[in-house]
C-alpha cells in the first residue's frame, strides 16, 4: 500500500471506531478528506474483506434501532436507513412489513405521549396525536387501529 492508501485506511478505521457507516457515507468521508478515488477504493476493498465495513449488517442494527428503540413506523425507517447511505435493495431486503409490530410500537408512542396528556381528549388533542404518528411514519391504518384500541374518553370542550 501507498503512504496515501495507509493514511485512508487509517482515518477509515478511526471513523468506523466511533460509529458504523454504510460504505456510501465512509466513501463520501474520503472524498471529503481529499483522497483520490484510487485510493479510496483499494481501501474500501480492504475494509470489505476485513468484515470491517459491512452493509447488510448496518442495515440490519438500523432496522433494530429504527424499531425497537427511536419507535419509527416503516416508512419513516426505511427513510431513515436510506439516509445512512444504504442501498435501497440492501434496504428492501431487511425491513419487512408487520402490522401487528407497528401498531404495537404506535401503541407505546401513544402511552409516553399520553403521560403528560391525559386519557381525556378533546378532538384537537387527538388530531395533534394522529399527526404526530403519521410524521413518526406509520400509516392512516396503523394510527387508526392504534388509537381505536386506546379507549379514549372524550373530553368537554
């Protein structure tokens, strides 16, 4: 390897240290950093084969993480792993549609939401909830289904 091709394989590694990243977003770093495309993709070969830089399996932590702990719906996932820099058929390949799972996840934005709120709700108060799941992502269906099931009084206004 060059001096130049160290160097990259050097600062890749220290960026992989802190977080993963899609090869899409280490690539774009490189660039960044002023290291020619002949040296970037030695590097991005190397990073490939060392299982250091693997985009099935970030796509895989995305999912997770979009899922179970920022509690996205699917299309607010799928856009958020396409940010990453992932490929949309690498993107397809994991995120699978369950309509229980997503109505369970909207269930617990509801129930966090709902501490501070109440369970007396006037009709703004559910429209203001209704939007704050469609822009977490899910769907007309799962937000209908998820907040029928929540048993709402409604309130005097």
């Amino acid at each position: 390897m060059t001096d130049s091709q160290d160097e990259a394989r050097r600062y890749s590694i220290r960026l992989l240290s802190y977080r993963a990243r899609s090869e899409k977003e280490l690539r774009r770093r490189l660039e960044e950093k002023g290291f020619s495309e002949r040296t970037i993709s030695p590097v991005i070969r190397f990073l490939k084969e060392a299982k250091f830089l693997d985009d099935t399996m970030l796509a895989e932590q995305l999912r997770r993480q979009a899922f179970e702990v920022k509690l996205l719906g699917f299309s607010a996932a799928k856009a958020y792993m396409l940010n990453r820099g992932l490929p949309r058929d690498i993107v397809d390949g994991v995120l699978d549609f369950d309509e229980d799972e997503q109505v369970l996840n909207a269930r617990k934005l509801l129930d966090k939401k709902l501490k501070s709120v109440g369970k007396y709700l006037t009709a703004d108060e559910r429209k203001k909830l209704w939007n704050y799941l469609a822009r977490r992502g899910y769907s007309s269906v799962t937000i209908r289904k998820a907040l029928r099931d929540q048993h709402f009084e409604e309130a005097d206004e």
